[in-house]
C-alpha cells in the first residue's frame, strides 16, 4: 500500500475554538486530548501516533503536518504561537514554545519547591511563576537563583502591598546601576498577573537592551508607539543671597572683580555641617542674607527658567509713508535664570546656566528713557554627583557705590533690597546665587 493511500492529508480553513486548560509540560509523545494541550518546541518534531486518516491545522503559518521517509505523520512548529488542529475529528490545542522552553519549566518545577505558595506554569507561552509573594528576601533570593542558573523566567506573583515599596526601590536600585531610566512597573493586575513595563520605541536598540536587563528582574517589557519617553525629573534649588566677605571665603568663595562660577568645595567647613546648615548659621550671625529661594522642577534636556524684576516702557518712533508713529515697547529688567539640566540614567549630570542682572540707569538717559545696564553670561558644568553651584560677580561695585542716591531702587524684586543694605553699599558683601540641582526619585 503506497503513501498516498496509507493516509490523506486534508487542509482547511476554519473558525477558531475558544478552550481553557491546564498547562503541562510534556517530554515524550503522547495520546492528544482536548483537555491537555500539546507543548512543542522551536525546532522540535512531533510524532503523531495511531492511524490517523485526516489532518486539519487551523493555523499554518504556526505549524505544519509532513511524513517521514517511513510513512510517519509527525507536526513540524514554524513559529510560537498556539492554534488547533483536529485529527480524525478530534479537537486538540498546540502550544508552540520558544525553544529551550521545556528544560527552563523542570529547572523551576525543581526550585519552585524551596518557597511556600509559588510554583512554576507557562504565561503566554514563557516560563513563568506564579503564586504569592510575602517577603522582600523571597524576591532577591530568586533573582540570585536566576543569575545562579542563568535562568530567567517572568513572575506572575501576586505581591503583598506592605513590601511594594521595597519592591520599587530594588527596581529602581537595579536599573539605574545598569543606566536604565526607571519606569513604572504593573503588578497585581487582574487582566495579567504578569509584572511588566512599556518602553518607548523611538531608540529600540536601547529599548532592547532595557528590555533584557529588565528579563533579569523577572518583568516583561513591552514596546509601545503610544508610551511617551520617560525621562528623569530635576529639582534645581536656587538661593539668591547677600553674604559678607568673610563667610564667602570660608565656603571657598573668592571675592570676584568680575562674573565668576565655580562648583563649591565645602573642605573648609567643619565635616559635620552640611552646606544648608552653614547657610543657616550664616544668616544667624548676620554673614549673609536670603533674598528668594525658589526652586525649579525641570524634565531632563529641557528648560527652567526664573525671573524676578518688572518692566518699564520706552517709547519706538518710527516713519510710515511720511507719517510718524509712536509705540511703546517694554524692557524686562531684574534677575532671570535660565537652567538647562540634563541627567543620564546613572546620575551624571550636565547643567547650562544663563544668567543675567539688570538695572534701570537714568544717569545715561535719553530723551527721558532711561538706559538698562546689564551683566548677562553662561556657564556649563558636568556633575558627577550633588554639588552646589556658586555664582558671583553679577554686579559691579560701580553700581553698588551709585545706587544710594537712587530710592526708586528699593523697588526691583530682590534686586531693591541688595541695593539698600548698608553692608553692599559699602562694597562688604555681594549678590551670590547658589544653585544645586539634584535627581527627583
């Protein structure tokens, strides 16, 4: 009897039949059933035992049906996936696995073991654990037994919400020693017990790279077009002061004749203050004064600015077809911050900074428009850690020295009260802006 008539392989195209089962994991050739879905492999090929006449596969791009030389009828898995057949009118689920699947479920059946209410099971076609998760040390005692086998499966377990906190630092702990920005991780859910994160797919070589560290912890990473980019969060303390010579030499400060920045070395003070407590004291015995303290919260690579001044109108003549026109324009002046900071996922921080002080002068006025005078410079850092930045040198003593004859002075923000200090005019104290950028968690 030949080939052709020992079985007919008949193709067809149906309607897909929704079924729940248990997962197992099988090893050997098996009599199929409805109840048990059939696991193969990437790479693996199937004998199909008995006499079977006919042979129907809901998906064929997933696997396919050949004969040995022999006359024997064995599935052959093209991709992962599940999908039907019916053999000789009986029903039966194919789950195809990613290869090497079979091997990781008994290495875990085996650890799954050592821990109360968690055991091994397959989530959407990958090894995963399921059950309950109480302890924190459960946790870290798993991902050391992963990079122990070198065997990294997802957790589907449910955890207790008194150690999510803990749970989050360890992501983020994980993730920034390995320059990952850390995103948001979903756990708990009804829908899929699965933990997870999405990643952004505008750089998907980095966004594979995430998402195998991220293997590591046992969360599955999606790539998602619709997730915005997550970048980290700065806060920036600025501190705008007066301080006397004196206290700025301790802090390391040098006394500038012209616009000056440089990261503070605190070295000189005592190694049990920090840098807030000795602006603290300073101001308690009167070495230096606060005048605004606002503090910028700015996306990595974006914008913060600050400005503290008014404006005053000046009058813009201009000719049109032999008609003169008259309109008014507006000049800010005062003190404005301009913050560029920019952050990498291990912590390394670059900071831009533009600053600029001005003042009305109606010594040089014109046509009753007074003059502005203004210092305005930029400055670039690169901060391995938290440093403090100090500014100085914005405003000249000229200024200083010609300012008690003016009292519409007193009126700038911030600047109004630099210049009615007794101490400034006598040139014994000076405007520094201390700026300190540091990560948002």
């Amino acid at each position: 009897m030949g080939l052709s008539t020992f079985i007919g392989l008949v193709f067809l195209l149906g309607e897909m039949v929704l079924a729940s089962s248990s997962v197992q994991s099988p090893m050997q050739p098996q009599v199929l059933s409805e109840e048990t879905p059939l696991l193969i492999e990437i790479g693996e090929e199937w004998p199909l035992q008995g006499s079977i006449k006919k042979i129907w596969i809901e998906n064929k791009k997933l696997l396919i049906a050949q004969l040995t030389a022999k006359g024997n009828l064995f599935l052959k898995p093209l991709t992962t996936g599940q999908s039907y057949i019916r053999l000789d009118g009986r029903l039966q689920m194919v789950k195809v696995l990613p290869l090497g699947s079979k091997r990781k479920f008994q290495i875990w059946k085996k650890i799954s073991q050592q821990f109360v209410q968690i055991s091994v099971d397959y989530c959407q076609l990958q090894v995963c654990l399921k059950g309950s998760l109480f302890r924190i040390e459960d946790y870290r005692r798993l991902l050391s037994l992963m990079q122990q086998h070198q065997s990294y499966v997802l957790l589907a377990l449910h955890v207790d919400p008194f150690i999510i906190p803990d749970l989050e630092q360890e992501f983020k702990l994980y993730m920034r020693q390995r320059g990952i920005t850390p995103n948001r991780v979903i756990f708990n859910s009804v829908s899929d017990p699965v933990w997870s994160t999405s990643l952004t797919a505008t750089n998907l070589k980095a966004s594979e790279s995430s998402a195998v560290q991220l293997r590591h912890l046992g969360i599955r990473a999606q790539q998602n077009h619709l997730t915005p980019e997550i970048r980290d969060n700065i806060k920036v303390a600025v501190r705008i002061m007066e301080i006397n010579k004196n206290f700025e030499r301790r802090i390391g400060v040098q006394w500038p004749e012209s616009y000056h920045a440089e990261v503070l070395s605190l070295s000189q003070l005592e190694p049990e203050k920090s840098f807030e407590l000795a602006l603290l004291a300073a101001q308690r015995n009167g070495e230096a004064r606060m005048l605004a303290s606002p503090t910028l919260i700015s996306r990595s690579g974006e914008l913060a600015e600050f400005f503290a001044g008014g404006e005053f109108p000046i009058r813009i003549h201009s000719h049109k077809n032999s008609q003169r026109n008259t309109s008014l324009q507006w000049k800010k002046y005062g003190i404005s911050l301009k913050l560029f900071p920019k952050i990498d996922p291990l912590g390394q921080m670059s900071l831009k900074i533009a600053s600029e002080v001005s003042s009305i002068d109606y010594s040089n006025k014109v046509d009753d428009i007074p003059a502005l005078q203004s210092n305005r410079v930029s400055s670039f850092f690169d901060l391995i850690e938290n440093k403090t930045i100090a500014i100085s040198g914005l405003i000249k003593n000229e200024v200083s020295q010609s300012s008690a004859g003016l009292p519409w002075l007193k009126d700038i923000p911030i600047l109004g009260s630099l210049f009615s200090s007794r101490s400034f005019q006598n040139l014994q104290s000076e405007l520094v802006i201390f700026v300190t950028p540091s990560l948002m968690e």
